[in-house]
C-alpha cells in the first residue's frame, strides 16, 4: 500500500516537473562538476544581473532578484540539464521598449508594468505548451532570428555610449549616437570615462589574461575598487548606490488592469522572442550533450519562470546563451548547477550586498556593450551572403527593422518577414522533371542528372510541397508549361506523389482542372505513390471513379507505360 504513490508520482513526475525528477534521481558523481559550475554561473550572473537591470531601467536589486527564484523554478520545470534562466539582454531591451511609453516617467508604475507584463508573458507561455505550440521555436528562421538579434545589439549599443563619458546621447542608432558622442567631447566627465575605459580593458584583456575568472565579474570589481580607494563617487562618478539587503518578498503583483490591453502585444512578442532564442542555447547544449529536450515543456518551464519573476517583483527573462555556456565549461552536467547558482547569488544579497554601492554606472555601460557586441553575428550574415543572398535579405531586413521602428515593433516586422519567407518557399517550390540514373536506385531530377534517361512519350514530374491553396495555381502553371516543352509527341505524365503530403481542396481542384486539360490534349494523367492513402481518400470523400491511373511508385508507373507502349507497336506490327 505504501509504495504505491512512488509508482504512481513516477509516471506523472516526469512530465509534470522534468527536472524535479532528475534532481530526485540524482547521481552523486555529477556534485563536483555542478558546484563548480554553479558557483562560476553565479560569478557571471551577479554582474549580468545588474547590468541588465539597468539597461532594463530597474534599480539594480531586481536584476538579482530575477536571477534566484526563476532559476529554480526552471530547474525543477525545465527539460534541459544545463540551461540557465534569467536576465537577457535582448528581452531587456523589449521591456523598455514596451514600457518606457507607458510608465511616464513613474518608477512605481514602470516597475508595476513590468510585473504584470513578466506575468502575462508567463501566462502565455504556459497557454501554448498546453496547445503544443513549441513548434514555434522553429518559426522565427534563423537568419531572420539572427538579423533581429543584431539590431537588438545595435540599439543596446546606442543607448550605452552616453553613460561612459556621463553625457547625454538622444540621437536614435548607433551612427548618429556616435557622431553626437564625439561632437560632446568638451562636455565629457573625464574620471567617469576614466573608470569605463578600465573597465573595458580588463573586460577585453582578462579573459586572455586571466581565463579562469569571469571578465564582467572582474571587471565590475576594479571599477568598484578604483571608486572606493579615490572617492571618485565624490567628484561627480555615478554609481549604483546602495543595494538593499534580503531576498526579495514573494506577493502578487500589483496588475494596472486599465493598461493590460496595452501590454497583451509586447508579452506575446517576448513569448515568442524569449522562447525562440532559449530553444536555440538549449538545443545546442543538448545535442553537444547527447540528450533530448521537450519543447512544449520548455514553453512551459520558460512560462513558470516568468510567473516566478512577477511574484519576485522583477522582470521578464529568457535563457541566457553565456551563462549556460559558463556552466557547460565549468562541468555542469545537472539541473542542480542552475540550483546552487540562485543559491550563490541569494547568498550574496544576504551578507555581501554592502560592496555592490560601489559599482559605477560606467562599467556597467561597458559590460554592456561587450554583451550587445557578442550578440552581433556577423560571421553568421557573412554565410548567408555565401550561401543565399535571398536569406541574407532577410536578415538586413530584420536588422533595419529594429534600428528603423523601435525593438518592440520590431517583433511584428520579424513575424511578417518569417510569414512571407514560409509563403515563399510554400508556394513556389521547385518542380523536378525526372529520369533514371544508371547506378543510383529511384529517378532524379534532370538539371542535377543530364544523363539521366528518359522515354520518348513519357514525362515524369515531381511537385516538391504539399499542395493546398496557396500553390494550386503555381502547380497547374508549371506542369501545363513542363508539358508545353514536351512536345506533341507526350503521352503519359506521370506526377510523384510522395512528397505531397497534403492536399486541400483547393489542390484537389487543381488536379481536376489539370487532368481536364491533359485528357482534352489527348495526354494520359498518372499518380504513383501514396497509393492506398490516394484509395482511401477518394473513398471517404465518395468520389466518382475517374480516368486517372494510379501506381503505387514510379518504378511501376514507368512499366506500365513501357509495357503499354510495347503493346501499341506489337498491334500496329
């Protein structure tokens, strides 16, 4: 009797809380690889976490504080062994996008607003693990995904260059905020550019120098140093100031309703966003490690997450790329690395919260713009120009729609470029004419296999998508005009089924309309393959037999043509 929960919570844990169950199952010889590993995700995260606070626009506590609990509730929710959650600098970015134009200048409102959209955003993950709407990680192409993050790191660039001489920079992108940069110099707070410019060195040379210690973490504590031993917060450094000890209280966030329907856009644009770049750091670490990830259920670790940040009174997050390879290189094998690393950082704001005052503005401006750098992928742009200037279209065009609209409107003019680069291919695939290659089972098309042979009277066609309403009209054309260069001579056209693996109605018509044509030409219509789903559709559907002839593949389709041919000339002999 008593063993029977056991059995029980067996079969509904995993799919329930993945990762509690791995932790439940834990093996004692992956523990020195994920302290290591904790403790090192935690050194890269206490800097991150406050840096991206700020670019965010909050005070630099509740960066920490959506390090701690989103990490652990992803650690017992998520399908990963190694991903770690929290504070991205792409997401940040879109929530001041989103929220900068609603909360006025109000820091209680801009805080409030963010709660709530870090909990609807939630929400929304959680809604679409439930419709299995992880195949949305797979939407956003990646060069398109690639172009939209490198204007999200152009824009975090612009917005940064200010704070390292302490001036103002209002112009909008990276060249016109540059050149106002420059024109400023008579107005530069030199000790303030002093601090920034030491920052960035030992961000640029420690991991050269020193590879072993995280740079931002290192950095962040030079800075802070050189602020405390001259006084520089006297002489007119801006510094975060003091940071307030404790864990964060846990309470419902205080929703705005009267403003949720202006915020339903941008949290299912960081939904969609979050999601997509998450699967992407998850993906990679899972495949280098041999084991597979749920994305349904990742929809919804990232959604519990999220929920986690707003009862925190933080922010939205994502998965963060570095601070997962971080814990990959330290040796974290487990869901328990993400554990120790909340438990460092939560440590931290216990007992050592009194040296981050510390911490100047400028060298957090320099931590990121190292990040808003590292998300710039420019070898990626250099391959798709190699590979396809169509794709590397695609990317500029994401890239111009951030720097050009703003990150938040930036989302629908990814979704659309995604829209129109799926109708693209959908609706204009490539129609192969075939022919048998001497060696080489089945039949190929004939632009890759010129030698490939052919039969007079007999073409043979393969239409490569399914075939629904947005590329019935471009089917018909492009057989009745592979049949037009055929000659009057053709009497059979044989159409490859397998690759469509739809058809609507609309299709369905197309054929007709096709078969129409090719009878009243005196042309022989044949289908080989999918025969018995082809039997079986017609027969549910109750449609009437028609002159078409059906194989079930090619090979046999081919034949019967022969043979038939054979015949003819047997007869007219």
């Amino acid at each position: 009797m008593g063993k029977a929960p056991r059995r029980n919570s067996s079969r509904w844990l995993p799919r329930l809380a993945p990762g509690l169950a791995a932790l439940l199952a834990y093996r004692r010889g992956d523990l020195p690889g994920d302290l290591v590993a904790g403790v090192s995700v935690a050194a890269v995260a206490l800097p991150v976490g406050i840096a991206y606070a700020q670019l965010a626009g909050f005070s630099p506590v509740v960066g920490l504080y959506a390090s701690i609990l989103p990490l652990l509730v992803y650690a017992l929710f998520g399908t990963s062994r190694q991903l770690i959650v929290g504070p991205d600098a792409a997401t940040c970015a879109l929530i001041a996008s989103a929220l900068v134009p609603l909360a006025g200048g109000d820091s209680e409102r801009y805080l409030s607003l963010s709660v709530a959209l870090a909990g609807l955003t939630g929400v929304f993950c959680i809604l679409a693990s439930f419709i299995r709407l992880g195949a949305l990680a797979d939407f956003l192409s990646k060069p398109i995904l690639v172009g939209f993050l490198n204007g999200i790191s152009l824009h975090i660039l612009a917005g940064q260059l200010g704070k390292l001489a302490a001036v103002p920079v209002t112009a909008p992108g990276v060249v016109p905020a540059t050149l106002q940069l420059l024109e400023q110099y008579a107005d530069y707070h030199w000790p303030t550019l002093l601090v920034g410019l030491t920052a960035f060195a030992v961000l640029l040379l420690s991991p050269r120098l020193l590879p072993r210690l995280p740079a931002a973490l290192l950095a962040l504590v030079v800075a802070a140093a050189l602020v405390a031993v001259f006084g520089l917060d006297q002489r007119g450094v801006a510094v975060i100031g003091a940071v307030p000890a404790g864990l964060p209280e846990l309470k419902l966030p205080d929703v705005p309703w009267h403003q949720v329907d202006e915020l339903v856009a941008a949290a299912l644009g960081l939904a969609l966003v979050s999601f997509s770049s998450m699967m992407l750091t998850a993906r990679s670490f899972a495949a280098k490690n041999h084991y597979e990830i749920d994305a349904d259920r990742e929809f919804a670790a990232l959604g519990a997450a999220n929920l986690a940040a707003a009862l925190t009174q933080s922010f939205a997050i994502s998965g963060a790329d570095s601070r997962t390879a971080m814990s990959d290189a330290a040796g974290g094998r487990t869901q328990l690395a993400g554990v120790i690393a909340a438990l460092s950082i939560a440590a931290v704001l216990l007992f050592l919260s009194e040296p981050l005052r510390f911490v100047p503005i400028a060298a957090l401006a320099a931590v990121l713009i190292i990040a808003s750098l590292s998300l710039l992928d420019v070898r990626s742009l250099v391959l798709l120009l190699r590979f396809s200037r169509i794709e590397f279209a695609f990317a500029m065009l994401a890239t111009l729609g951030v720097v050009w609209v703003g990150a938040i409107k930036a989302i629908l003019v990814v979704l659309i470029l995604s829209l129109i680069r799926f109708v693209m291919l959908s609706s204009r695939p490539r129609v192969d004419v075939l022919g048998k290659v001497a060696g080489i089972s089945g039949f190929h098309h004939l632009a890759n296999h010129p030698e490939a042979t052919t039969w007079p009277g007999l073409l043979l066609l393969r239409f490569n998508a399914p075939l629904v309403f947005f590329n019935a009209n471009y089917f018909k054309q492009q057989v009745e005009r592979a049949v037009e260069r055929a000659g009057d001579g053709l009497h059979w056209l044989v159409l490859d089924a397998m690759p469509i693996t739809q058809m609507d109605v609309t299709g369905y018509f197309a054929v007709e309309e096709l078969r129409a044509t090719l009878r009243r030409k005196g042309i022989q219509l044949a289908v080989a393959g999918r025969y018995q789903e082809i039997m079986a559709w017609r027969k549910a559907h109750a449609l009437d037999n028609d002159d078409t002839l059906y194989f079930p593949t090619m090979r046999k389709a081919v034949k019967a043509f022969l043979e038939r041919q054979a015949g003819g000339e047997a007869g007219q002999g």
